[in-house]
C-alpha cells in the first residue's frame, strides 16, 4: 500500500503543470539477478489528477534502493557504505580507482547503480577494516599523485592507521591461539571470541561481589569459567586456551587481553610494583548468553570475595595444576575433575 512520506515540487506530467506533490512510498517485490528483492519503491502522487508518476531523479534512486535491497541481501556492502568508506579516507573517486589499479569510473559506478563483484566488495571492505594494508598500496601508487595530493592522502590514513591499534591487537590475538585451535581439548571445544572475552571481563569487573580484582585474580576467575562451563556444557565461554605459568594459570595471550580498548584495565602502582586492576560500570553484556552469565554468577558467589592466598592454595588442589608442566596448555577434560563446586 501507497503511504504518504511527505510533499516536493514537481512537474506533473498529466496536468502538466509544476506544483507541489505527494511523495508516496510503497513495498515492492521484483526479481533481480534471480533473486526476489524486497525494497522501498518511491512515486510522486498528483491529487489533482489524481495519477501516480516518477521523474528521471525517482527512477535512479528507485533503481539505487533496489539494488541496495539486493547488495543487502547478498551480503555485499551498500552504495553508502562505499561512499562512507572513501569520505574516512578523504579520497576522491577517480583517485581510489588510480590506488586499486581499477578502470577510472569504477567506484563511481558501484556507489550508484552498479553491482560490486564479490573480489572488489572484500577489498573495499579490506580498506575500512585496515588502514594499514591501504597505507602499503597508497605508497605503490605514490607517482600517480602530485606530491601535494599524495601527502594528504598519506596523512590521512596514517592517522586512521594510528586509531586502529585495537583492529591489529585483535589480530594479534587471534594468531597468538591459532595454533591451538584445532585441538578442542585446548580450547574447550569452542572458538575463540574477543568479545566474549572482553565481557567476561567486563561481568566480573563490574560485580559488586569480586573484591579486589587484580590480574591474577581475573586471570583465575576465567580459567574457573571457562573450565565450569565445559564440564557443565561440554564447550568454554571463551575458546581460550590457558596454560601453566609461574604466576597461575593463565590464558594463552594474557598480555595482549588486559590491552583490547574495551578492557576496562587500570594501571596502578602497588607496594611500588605496577599493578592491574580492573573495575567497570554495569553494562550490557552482548555476547554472553544466560547460560554463560549462570556459570560467572556461579564462579561469583564461590570465588568473588576470595584473597590471594585462598585462590592460590584452591588452584594448588587442582589436578589440572598439579599434572600440567610449567609453560604446558591445560587440558580442558582436566574440567570433569573440577574441585570448586557450586
Ligand atoms: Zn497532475
């Protein structure tokens, strides 16, 4: 059904006449590419004759939102998208082709009516995601600019490279466990989520029953989660894999997690030794299922309020302690041997 988005200027064809229309929208359904398209299709609606029209403006942005519908659809990035991405990078048209060693017209083409082919879709998306990467092809193409041009494109993504670090620490992360990755009873029949890290964290430092959460507190709380929560689920929260270190157990990386920009990590100074610590509002916890939130409250009530000592002599009691060699990952089937119970 037609519904009334607001009024324009525009000349009607059947009074022939300018003067102010009704802007009508309407749901519609077409093929495209053999794909049915659901889209927002826009009319002009002349109540004095009482005719619906498009002018040429209409038929390209109806052409656009189709297209759009189906971008969205296939999983490719929008129109706006592509134009959102060059504005970060403050680069015209014509010159990202000249950088990607694309026909001149080409992104001009795919912010309109043209299609992306998936390999073009991955790079452009390969450029917002890392400033880096463009930084490497920008310095390739360095001789198509004037060296004006050149300086500000370059200093433009190095300031968008420099506000990335969290981008690469990710990355760092995911590598770091890589290899572990294929062996479930490293990672706990699960795979590896920063986010989840990041919340898991982010519960505990936020739980008004965890006193004094230092980093090797935090550390144990989530090897206690992640170990519960495969001897109750069969899989870990987190995917992490931890291993033996002189300090407790540990996850593989920890000094990476503690740095991810949404760790809410403090760094203090304790009996003149740098110190961690970690405290956070109540927030939303997006990634953690209620199940996953049941096993931290679990962990909570058990283990919140515990001191250093009590958590070192109860990992002591541990036979996945006990039985790992120093700088060894702990077995994740050590869990069914768990000695802290809720
Ligand atoms: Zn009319």
């Amino acid at each position: 059904m037609m519904r009334k988005i607001g009024n324009c200027i525009a000349l009607c064809p059947f009074c022939m006449e300018e003067h102010s229309v009704n802007r009508m929208v309407e749901r519609e359904k077409a093929v495209f590419k053999n794909e049915e398209i659901i889209f927002d299709s826009e009319r002009f609606y002349c109540e004095e004759c009482g005719e619906y029209f498009e002018d040429d403006n209409l038929i390209k942005e109806n052409d656009i939102r189709l297209k759009d519908a189906y971008r969205e659809k296939m999983g490719l990035l929008k129109s706006s998208d592509i134009v959102a991405i060059r504005n970060v990078y403050g680069i015209s048209q014509s010159d990202l082709c000249r950088i990607l060693d694309w026909g001149g017209k080409t992104i001009t083409r795919y912010e309109s009516h043209q299609i992306q082919d998936k390999a073009h879709d991955m790079i452009l998306r390969k450029i917002s995601e890392d400033p880096g990467w463009y930084i490497d092809i920008l310095i390739e193409s360095q001789k198509a600019f004037p060296e004006q041009t050149y300086n500000r494109y370059y200093a433009k993504a190095l300031s968008l490279y420099t506000k990335s670090e969290d981008y690469y620490l990710r990355k760092c992360i995911e590598a770091n466990c890589s290899e572990y990755a294929n062996n479930p009873q490293f990672v706990g029949n699960a795979s590896l989520s920063i986010n989840k890290i990041i919340d898991v964290i982010k519960y505990y430092a936020s739980s008004g029953e965890v006193t004094s959460l230092y980093k090797s507190k935090l550390m144990e709380l989530m090897w206690y989660s992640d170990f519960l929560s495969y001897k109750e689920r069969n899989h870990s929260i987190t995917g992490l894999p931890y291993m033996v270190l002189p300090s407790g157990i540990m996850p593989e990386g920890h000094n990476y997690l503690i740095k991810l920009k949404d760790v809410p990590c403090e760094d203090v100074i304790v009996d003149g030794n740098e110190a961690y610590f970690f405290h956070a509002d109540e927030s939303d916890y997006y990634s953690l299922t209620d199940d996953d939130k049941s096993i931290l409250d679990t962990i909570i009530s058990v283990m919140g309020a515990w001191g250093k000592e009590k958590l070192i002599n109860q990992l002591e009691k541990e036979r996945a302690y006990k039985e790992t060699k120093m700088k060894n990952i702990v077995l994740y089937d050590y869990a069914k041997d768990l000695q802290i119970a809720p």
